[in-house]
C-alpha cells in the first residue's frame, strides 16, 4: 500500500495544520501554541526540517495557505489596523510583503502562488460579498470575479502560467467552476451535463473545489441530485471528455467524494466520507484503481478521520488527521499532519 509519516510542528500544542504541499514536498500552514496569537506558519522542507515564522504585527494569528514550487509562501494575517485582515507573502528567503483587500474589504480565505509570483485570492467587501482577485508580480491587485458570479467567487488554484481556477455563486446562488485564462477570459468548470455543485460544503474548508495538472486535466467535485444527493469526483480532460467517479464505496445515498489535487500521472488524491460522518483520504491512479487512506492515530468519530490536501508529480500525498481526543474538524479540534508514499 505505502508509507506513512507523521508530524507536529515542534512546541504545537494546540494543533498542526498543513495548508499546501508543493512539487518539491514542501508543506506550509499553520500551528498553535500558547505564545502570543496562537497561531503561527510553518513550513516543512522535504527533508522534515521546520521553519516557523510570524508576519510582523500579526497580534491575531498567522495563516498560511499555499507555498509555491520556488518556497514562496502566501496567506493571510490578522492584526487590530484597519479592516484587521491582511495578506502576505514570504519568499523563500524569509523577507515579507504584505497587501490590503480594495476598498476597505478584508483578506479573507485562501490565497494561491506561483513561481512568478502572482497571487490569486480571495477578499470580502464592506457588504461581506466574497470576491476574487489576482496580484501581479509587481504588486498591482485586481478583482476578477467571473461576469456572472453577482454573488460573489472564490478561486482555488493558479498554473504556473497564470490560469486561475476557482467557483462563482450565480443570481441563485448555485456554485459554478470557472477557468479563467492569462489574458482573462472566462470559461465554465461544471460537472458532466453541466451539473453545479462545485463548492462540496463538507470538504471545502480544506481545499477541495477544482484542481488542475500541467496536462490541462482538471479534477472537480459535483452534486448529483438523485437518492438524496451525492457529491461525485470529475475529471474533466483537456479536449473535454468526463470522467467520474465515487471513492466511497458504501449504498448510493449522500456519499461525498472530493479532490483536493491531481498530478501529471493524473492520479487523483482527495477525501470521503464513509457512511458514519468519518473523513477518509483517497487516491485514485489513472487507471481507475482507488485506495482508502487512513492516517494512523486518525479517530473514527463524528467528524474525525484523514484528509488529504494535495499531491506531488512523485506521488507523494499531503493530509492531516484528527485523533480521537482532538476534538472535530467542523469543530474545536487539534490536527496533525502527515506524509503518505505509496509503493
């Protein structure tokens, strides 16, 4: 089956909490303790080394988001100036920049980076109305919220060659995938026949909404409005064939299955759930073949488990678990995070 490997950032006793693994396997996000926020980011380098970190003023907390494949780090802090959120980003050297949401809106959720630097994210506005937005290199910041996304959008990842992919919410609020491209244009991301449902809300807190691959492969979620409803995984290729999929294998009845990442093999990692409100990770290879991840030490009660946050080209799989004295993850809860390696 594979490896697993284990970890907590050093002097966390309030929780691990991986965000981002990038290609080369380092993980960023964030941890707790009982030293002033909190909350702190860290990143893991490939070699299970730690650096921790606090943006300068971060009086409530520190929440990375992603790291890109060159150790540039983005994400979001909180301090008592202005709206009270910000964004960051630390470059792999350890210097900072940080940037306010426009008119007077807070950073808010989570932000994505490439190697050139370009940040997709997303803000709030003064009416709460969720936006996204891209930051070029040079610091230039501009709403692109989807034309039809009149109630608000959120991205969920960027190529190294500026595609944004991400959800908007139409005028009845159903959530639709989008593909916006570097010069801007808009397309659709939905599930096959153009079913919606691309905000699955019981994964959505760790990631999961659309991934893409160098190859133009997108791995999606999408609800599927029969026996109750489930959430099934898509795959959409790049000359516009589906294919889908459950990772749970239990009774057709409010199954959820969602990516979280898909690497160049095209294999899929993401999380479920098993019938009795537990989270399990996945990972489904390109030829169909899907295996049940479960951290050891992972608690089998409401709301605990695994889950997975992303994948590199090798393979290697990044997640976190909850334990069965740590609480909930729609809750209070103490995570850990893990490694998982495949044979």
């Amino acid at each position: 089956m594979g490896t697993f490997i284990t970890f907590d950032v050093p002097g966390a006793v309030n929780g691990t909490f991986p965000a981002s693994i990038n290609n080369g396997g380092a993980i960023t996000g964030s941890y707790g303790d009982n030293i002033g926020s909190g909350s702190h980011g860290f990143i893991r380098a490939a070699n299970g080394s730690f650096v921790t970190f606090d943006v300068q003023g971060a009086v409530f907390g520190t929440f990375p988001s992603a790291v890109s494949n060159n150790g540039d780090t983005v994400g979001s802090y909180q301090d008592n100036i202005g709206s009270g959120f910000h964004g960051f980003i630390r470059t792999a050297k350890g210097s900072f920049v940080t940037f306010d949401a426009p008119g007077g809106g807070f950073i808010f959720g989570s932000s994505f980076i490439n190697a050139r630097g370009e940040v997709a994210g997303s803000y709030f506005d003064v009416n709460f109305v969720q936006h996204s937005f891209l930051r070029t290199a040079n610091g230039e910041l501009t709403p692109i919220d989807p034309p039809a996304g009149v109630n608000g959008s959120f991205p969920s990842a960027i190529t190294p060659n500026g595609v944004i992919l991400g959800v908007y919410f139409d005028a009845s609020f159903a959530s639709i995938g989008f593909r916006r491209d570097s010069s801007g244009n808009f397309t659709e991301v939905t599930g096959p026949g153009g079913l919606t449902g691309q905000d699955d809300p019981y994964s959505l807190s760790f990631g999961a909404a659309l991934s893409i691959n160098p190859g133009g492969e997108i791995a999606g979620t999408y609800f599927e409005p029969v026996a109750g409803g489930n959430y099934r995984v898509f795959l959409l290729s790049k000359d516009g064939q589906y294919t889908t999929f459950d990772a749970a294998n239990y009774p057709p009845c409010c199954i959820f299955s969602s990516p979280t990442g898909i690497n160049p093999a095209g294999t899929v990692t993401g999380l479920l759930n098993d019938g009795f409100n537990v989270y399990r990770g996945f990972l489904r290879t390109s030829d169909g073949n899907v295996s049940v991840l479960d951290a050891p030490g992972a608690g089998t009660g409401n709301f605990q488990g695994t889950v997975t946050i992303g994948i590199t080209p090798g393979g290697l799989v990044a997640g976190a678990y909850v334990g069965p004295n740590d609480g909930s993850f729609l809750g209070p809860h103490q995570s850990h995070g893990f490694l998982f390696q495949p044979q």
